[in-house]
C-alpha cells in the first residue's frame, strides 16, 4: 500500500500527528507494536498545557477534556511539614492547566481515528522495520496476523517512544544521545478515592519524594519516592497508605482517604535527549527523542509539541511546497525540549531525597524551597515553566 506519512506508534504522539495530518487532508498509516487495549492500560501522568488542550480542540476533539478534565489554577509545595502554594494563574499571568489523564486523551484519539476509519496496524509485534530514510521513496514493512505489509511513502514519523524501531534505524553515528539517570523510581498507585486536595500536592521530606495528583473527584493518584531496586508486588496497600501518610502534613494526613489500589507499579526516573530529530525523510517526536524525569509532568505536552511542529512542516510541505518547516523541525523541537529537561531536572532535584546528599542535602533544597514560596521572582519562574513556557 501507498500513503503520505508511515507513522510508527500509536501512543498520543502517533495518534495525536494521525489527526492532525488527516485534517489537513494529508494520508496517513500508523503501525503500533501492541493492541489498542494494551496501550489504553499504561497509566501515565495527567497535567495538559493549555497548548496541548489547544491542539486536541484543534483537533476537533475536546468536548470530553472540558466536561471531564478539572481546571487547576495553582499546586502545593509541601516541606519542612507544611504546604505553600503557588498560584500559577496569578504568576503566569492568567494561565493554569487541565488534569485530564493520558489515558483519556489516548482514548479519545483512538475513538476518533476509528470513526474516521483511518489505517491502523495494531499488533505488530517486534516485525517493524523502516527502510531508505535517507532517500526519497522510503518505506515501512510489518507482519500482522501472519501477513506481510510493505507501507510505501514520503515520509516516516517515527512516535514508537523510547523503546521503539525509529531511533533504532538510525545509525549510532548519525546520533549524538545525552541520558541521566536517577537513582530512584516511583511506585504509583491509581485508587478511587476522593483526592486528599483540590490541587496537586508536591511534597519534599525527610523520607523522600511524596505526589498527590488525581484523575477526578472520585480517582486518586498517588505517588512515593522509593530506592530503585524495590519491586511493587512487595507493596500491600496498606504499606504505601502507611508511608504516603507519613511524607505527608497533619492536614492532610488527616483528610487522606485511602482504598484498595485499582493499579500500582514502579516507574524509573530518567532524564534523555536524542540529536538530531530528524534524520532524511525520518523524524523523531516525543518519547522516541526524549525522556523527562515526571516530576512537573512535561513528557505528554513536549510529545504534544513537537507533533505540533511536524503536522505544521509537513502541511507547509504538501499545500505550500515548502521545506522550510522540515529543515528547522529538529532545532524548533530541541530549543524547547532543553528547556523542559532543565525544568524537569531542577524540579526532580530540589524534590527528591538522593542517596548521597546527607543531612546537608536536605537543608539546602529547603532553604531554596523557602527562598522559591517567598520570592515573587523565583515562584513566577516555576509557575512560567509549570504551566508550558511560549512555543
Ligand atoms: N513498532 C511499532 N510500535 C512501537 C514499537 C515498534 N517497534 N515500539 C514501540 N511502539 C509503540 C508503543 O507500543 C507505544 O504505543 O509506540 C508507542 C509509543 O507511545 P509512548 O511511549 O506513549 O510515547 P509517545 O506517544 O511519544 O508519548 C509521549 O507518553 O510515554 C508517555 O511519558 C510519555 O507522556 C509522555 C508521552
Ligand atoms: C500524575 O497525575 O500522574 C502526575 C501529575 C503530576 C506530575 C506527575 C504525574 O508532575
């Protein structure tokens, strides 16, 4: 078969590009290793930029978002026992930001593109291979159910995430890769309980790491600091209510509702940039280039983003016969992704107890958390960064 744009992934970049191309009238195949079902259980974070809500407007696709996503205008800060907040409406000059999960956007991506009755290869497996980027005729091949597929076209979008065959394809050489690791994970849990708060809780202490995040009045997420060779299956319940309610302050100790986890798992922390995005007539976009530590939630918006930029060059290219959108995808992509790696990086650190830091670790993302609730200057700077800095 022939199309315009092979897209590998049918995670929310792959999904998300897939709706915007079709929009524009541009053709478009995705292939996705696993099945629908299997993508719509990973449970990742929650926090929409209002760009990202924009773009699934955009795509005709928000009704959900708005009846369902909670509006939040300001987080909590949580250390030395108490809880600061910061109000990001006020600091970012009247933005905020839409707790609304990834899965639910997934989900409605996935709704739409089979409405629309567009090509999906679901359950490919490890079978898919990307072949002459570097030319103009490249092409993708698959096996699904037993029977090879061989998808000509002009372009390849590669959104298969971190593990995927796209920045694999690529040759080492042509590939420069910048990665850190933490020396800890998240053990999350998914509960439906009423949050412990209206808004998101961060909180820094003596034990780690705690979050309080939701999906909706009636869901709970929750997340704890644990060292990285933990396995989740050695956590009862009651065990992460124990240690959650101690990183916590009596307030919320106290209102903390707790019941039985609908899903827990344990997520590393990593921080990683692959240049350049684009190699030929392949890009690269969201995970597939990059990974961010969680803490801030800017992995599905940085996806957003640069799908954003790829549907805008590849549009220019098909209705206005420009390439000048392709050539400066990859330096639009990074000038931003830089920017959330930082912001990511500076967050996870300042929250995060590392194993190294001693007592003098402690005292000094304190004093910087004092200095962050109690300077105009420096809590705008998180608020700029929390609520998505200007494309
Ligand atoms: N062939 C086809 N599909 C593949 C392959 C492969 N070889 N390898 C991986 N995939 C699929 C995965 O199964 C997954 O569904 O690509 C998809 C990639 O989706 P994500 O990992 O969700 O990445 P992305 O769409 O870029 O979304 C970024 O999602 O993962 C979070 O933290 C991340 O929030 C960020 C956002
Ligand atoms: C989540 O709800 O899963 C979540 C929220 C905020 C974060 C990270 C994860 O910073």
């Amino acid at each position: 078969m022939r199309t315009q744009v092979a897209i590998i992934g049918a995670g929310p970049s792959g999904l998300l590009l897939g709706q915007l191309l079709s929009r524009a009238g541009i053709d478009n195949v995705i292939v996705e290793r696993q099945s629908a079902q299997y993508v719509l259980g990973r449970i990742r974070a929650g926090v929409l930029e209002q760009v990202s809500v924009e773009m699934l407007d955009e795509c005709g696709l928000g009704a959900r978002m708005h009846r369902e996503g909670l509006v939040h205008h300001g987080i909590e800060l949580l250390f030395k026992g108490a809880r600061h907040r910061i109000d990001l409406h006020d600091l970012s000059g009247g933005k905020s930001v839409m707790v609304y999960g990834q899965t639910e956007v997934t989900h409605d991506l996935m709704d739409a593109r089979k409405v629309q009755g567009l090509a999906t290869f679901y359950e490919t497996g490890d079978t898919v291979k990307l072949h002459d980027f570097d030319g103009a005729r490249p092409k993708v091949s698959c096996v699904q159910d037993g029977k090879a597929h061989e998808i000509e076209c002009d372009f390849i979008a590669g959104c298969d995430g971190y593990h995927g065959a796209s920045r694999a394809s690529v040759p080492a050489s042509a590939l420069k890769t910048y990665t850190k690791d933490y020396p800890f994970g998240w053990l999350g849990v998914l509960a439906d309980v009423p949050p412990v708060s209206h808004e998101l809780i961060y909180a820094n202490t003596g034990r780690g790491f705690a979050l309080c995040s939701m999906r909706s009045p009636t869901r709970s997420r929750y997340y704890v600091q644990v060292p990285l060779q933990e396995k989740a299956e050695a956590w009862s319940d009651a065990a992460f209510w124990d240690e959650l309610r101690r990183r916590l302050d009596v307030e919320a100790r106290e209102h903390l509702v707790t019941g039985p986890s609908i899903e827990k798992s344990i997520a590393p922390l990593r921080s990683f940039v692959a240049e350049p995005m684009r190699f030929g007539r392949l890009f690269l976009a969201g995970d597939a280039a990059h990974i961010v530590p969680p803490t801030g939630a800017k992995g599905l918006n940085l996806a957003a983003t640069d799908v954003k930029y790829l549907s805008a060059a590849l549009i220019e290219h098909y209705r206005h016969k420009s390439d000048r959108g392709i050539d400066d995808y990859s330096r639009k992509c990074l000038a931003r992704v830089w920017k959330a790696e930082r912001f990511s990086w500076w967050f996870t650190s300042l929250m995060h107890k590392f194993p190294d830091a001693g007592d003098i670790g402690q005292k000094l993302q304190e004093a910087e958390l004092d200095y962050l609730v109690s300077s105009r200057a420096a809590s705008t700077a998180l608020a700029e960064n929390y609520v998505g800095l200007p494309l």
